[in-house]
C-alpha cells in the first residue's frame, strides 16, 4: 500500500531546492546549524567578486570536534566511527567515536611535540588505512593543514606534493 499523504522524494527535493534560490542566505545560515561552530558565522556568503566567494565569513570550526565529540557527547561514543576492510592484506577493524578521538588526541599530542602549530602545512604519506584518518583528524584538531599522498603514490609525486605544499619539515 502507497502512503500517498507522504510527499514523495522528488517533490521535497524540489521544496528544498526552491528554498535554497528563493533565500540562499536564510537556507544556508539554517544549514550551518547542523554541524558545531566555534564561532558561529553571521553571514552565510560574502560575494566579493563573481568569481571570489567566502562561505561562512568569520565563522569558525573544527572539523574534528565535529566528527568526533559531538558524537561521543550526544552519547555515541561506543558506536562505530569507522570501518576499515583493506582488500589488499584482508585486515578489517572497526573503531569507536570513543577509540578514534583517543588516538587523534594522542597523534596532535605528538605533532604539537614536534613544534607543528596552527597554520603549519603537514604532509600526510601513508596508505589508506585507520592510521591516515587519525593524522588527518589530528591536524585539523589543532588547527594545521593537511595533504594527503598516499602510500602507494610514486616517490617523484611526493616529491612535487612536497614541493608544492611546503610542509613542515
């Protein structure tokens, strides 16, 4: 049996998407809600030129806390955070909100033992494992920027990633 009372997929994409045109600024500032802010923004977007926008200008988050603790903070912390099942060596785990924050707090533990601070560029080699999302993790956690090569990338592209990202050494 139909629930024909129920609006149908496509017609509340269209409300949705009507809304988003009619006042961009309202639906996006209402968007922002949806995630944690440090400083939440004012603005939704600053249009500078046609080609130069600033989305949420003057706000400011972090994409860690937003991934982790707001999780664990509503009371999801054993849940599964992430999945890991590499086809390559058969390993497969599965890592908590709870286990993943604690291994992130400890890697931006050592970064920041490493003299690396906000605003410093990290060059990220490793190969697509737990491991990589924890380093990524850490770096937005304090506040440094993050590349990512994977390890199975060739040595001359870590060589030009370096190069051209200019990471701390």
């Amino acid at each position: 049996m139909l629930d024909h009372a129920r609006p149908s997929a496509a017609g509340r994409y269209r409300e949705v998407w009507d809304r988003s045109q009619d006042d961009r600024a309202g639906f996006w500032l209402e968007a922002a809600e949806a995630v944690e802010w440090v400083v939440p923004p004012q603005v939704a977007l600053e249009e500078r030129s046609l080609t130069e926008w600033r989305w949420f200008p003057g706000g400011e988050l972090n994409v860690s806390a937003n991934a982790l603790d707001r999780h664990i903070d509503a009371g999801r912390g054993d849940n599964t955070a992430l999945i890991y099942d590499s086809a390559m060596t058969g390993t497969r785990a599965s890592i908590s909100y709870s286990e993943l924050r604690e291994r992130v707090a400890r890697f931006a533990g050592a970064l920041l033992a490493q003299g690396v601070e906000a605003g410093d560029r990290v060059l990220i080699y490793l190969p697509m494992t737990p491991e990589a999302v924890t380093a990524m993790l850490a770096c937005a956690r304090i506040g440094a920027i993050h590349s990512v090569v994977f390890g199975d990338s060739r040595r001359t592209s870590l060589l030009s990633e370096s190069r051209t990202r200019g990471p701390r050494s």
